[in-house]
C-alpha cells in the first residue's frame, strides 16, 4: 500500500514537473516570436556570412557592428562587444559562425545581467505602492492592467488608482480591468488633481490591508517641466501617508522609439529616481536592442517586458532568456 502511495505521489510529481516545462517553454517561444524582428535585425546574414569561411574577417565584425547599431543597442554597448570579439580573434578563439554567436550571447548577457533585477514585494510594506510613469502612448495604463492581474494571480490584494485624470479613456479603461478581475479602483472626476487622487488610494489601501497599490499617472513627455513637477508633487504627497513610499517608481518606455527611450529614461531618472523600467512593444520593433543602451548607461533594474498584446506577453525580464531567445529567433 505504502509502495503505491509513494508511486502515486511521483507521477503527480513528474505531472507537475511536465507542466512547468511546458509553460517556460511556452513562455520562451512567445519570447522569441516577440523578439524576431530585433533578432533578425541583428544577425541578419550572420549565418551565411561565414559559410566556407575558415576565419573571421574585419569586415565581417563591421556588418555585425552595423546591425547592432541599427537595432539601436547604442554606441558604447556595440563598441564593448565588438572590442571584445576582436580581442578574442586575435587569440584565435573565434573560428566559425557557432564560436562567434556563443562569444555574442556572453557578451550581451555581461550587459544585461547586472540590471536583471526582478521586482521584489515586500510584505512589511502594506499597501507596497508602485508608482507608473511614462510618456503617453508607451502603454503604461495597460502594463497596469497586467500587472494587476499578475500580482493577483500570486495571492496579492491589488488596488488601482487612476491618476491619469487628463484622459477620460485612462480611467475608464482601468475601471474595466477593475470590474473585470474583482479589483478596486479609486478615481476622481475628469480633471481631479493627480496627487489628490493617488493620496486618497494610498489612504483607502491602508484601511483595507490591500497588498499592492498601482497608482497610474498621466502620460507626459521628459521635457514637460511643469507635468514632470507635478510628478514630484505626486511623491511628495505619498509621502505624508508613508515615508518609504513610493516603494517602486516604475517607468514603461515603448522600444519602437530607440534611442529616444534611453533620453527618456536618463532624464525622468534625474528627476524622480526611476527604480525599475518596464519595456513594452518589443514584438512591433527591430528596436529591442535597446534595452542594452539601457542597462550600459544607466544602473536601473529592468523588471518587465512586453513582447505581445496577451497577459501572459508581459514577462519578468531575464537576462539570460532574453538573449537566448534573441539569437535564435532569427533562426527560425
């Protein structure tokens, strides 16, 4: 009987083991298939260049230095890359295609990984209160939306405040996440101080023990001083209710823009003290690379990033994974 118990107990433990394996696959390859338009940009003709060949030419890592510049990974992290796998061809340890991209995917996992921080809740912290910011049309109010649902679905209490009181559609839209998946959302009328909005959701949060407060901001560009002061007003208000918050000041930069992410993250960061990035639209782009201008510039986690339009789309940034999955979505 003992024998059978313990036979039972370790299919149901291959089972869950199997669906594990099953959902990072499929976590992976929705990865990939967001990151093929970057991914092809820059290996495109990679594979073919060295077919034949018996070494790497220097015209060779030149079309690689281009394609990395074009998929906006920026000057300094090209020129990191670049210099190291000249470094490594002068040792002769660069003979073929597979020893090259194997040397590439160090090189950009060198890159990535320091800012690899995922975004850690802490429970002492109640309502933990992550404050979005963003530029209008980076897809913040969505990301809201999902990450509500992801915090939910790992047992946390989420309440959403709609402090983009600018645009009528912005509250609307995360009262509808709201009333979609159980969540309260704490708003004002059309044209409501932001700050007064998001005071009384840190209020209300703290009177219902909620875990987690997403508290949504209007979208504004880095050059905007009297809406970036607003945001400083935003803070300081939080602040009067708790002294630690906000817990995360979270900016979502759209990638299709390239280079324009990196100023904008640069100069809201001079401003507010960005404390993670999320990246969103990396599946409409062969911009993503610009995630490496990021993290060679700037020491800010990147916690998420967005490679579709489904929930499951916005995924915690691994660094590893994501330049796997990069390299070899070209290939495919």
């Amino acid at each position: 009987m003992f024998g059978f118990r313990k036979k039972k107990e370790k299919a149901a433990s291959a089972e869950i083991s199997d669906k594990k394996s099953e959902n990072s696959a499929g976590l992976f390859s929705k990865l990939r298939n967001g990151l093929s338009k970057t991914g092809t940009a820059i290996s495109s003709g990679m594979t073919t260049v060295f077919i034949g060949k018996k070494k790497i030419e220097d015209e060779d890592l030149e079309e690689l230095e281009t394609n990395l510049l074009i998929a906006d990974v920026g000057i300094e992290a090209t020129n990191q890359i670049i210099n190291d796998l000249m470094v490594r061809i002068d040792k002769n340890e660069l003979n073929d295609v597979d020893s090259l991209m194997k040397a590439i995917h160090e090189n950009m996992l060198n890159i990535l990984q320091p800012v690899a921080r995922p975004l850690v809740i802490d429970a002492s912290h109640q309502p933990t209160v992550i404050l979005m910011i963003g530029i209008n049309g980076a897809g913040k109010t969505t990301t809201i939306g999902k990450l509500a649902k992801k915090f939910q679905a790992e047992g946390k209490s989420v309440m959403l405040a709609a402090g983009d009181t600018f645009r009528a559609a912005a509250v609307e839209q995360l009262q509808v996440w709201g009333e979609r998946n159980n969540i309260p959302v704490v708003s004002q009328a059309s044209g409501a101080d932001t700050a007064s909005v998001i005071y009384d959701a840190v209020q209300s949060a703290k009177a219902k023990n909620i875990d987690i407060l997403l508290a949504d901001t209007a979208g504004r560009l880095h050059t905007q001083d009297n809406l970036m002061e607003e945001l400083k007003k935003v803070k300081r208000v939080i602040q009067k209710l708790d002294n630690t918050a906000p817990h995360e000041i979270m900016l979502v930069i759209d990638a299709s823009i390239g280079q324009n992410a990196l100023i904008q993250a640069k100069q809201f960061n001079e401003m507010l003290g960005v404390t993670g990035i999320t990246v969103t639209k990396l599946d409409g782009t062969a911009k993503g690379g610009i995630l490496f201008a990021i993290a060679q510039n700037l020491d800010i986690a990147i916690r998420f990033i967005g490679v579709g339009e489904g929930i499951d789309d916005l995924q915690t940034f691994d660094a590893d994974a994501f330049v796997s999955a990069l390299l070899s979505s070209s290939e495919n």
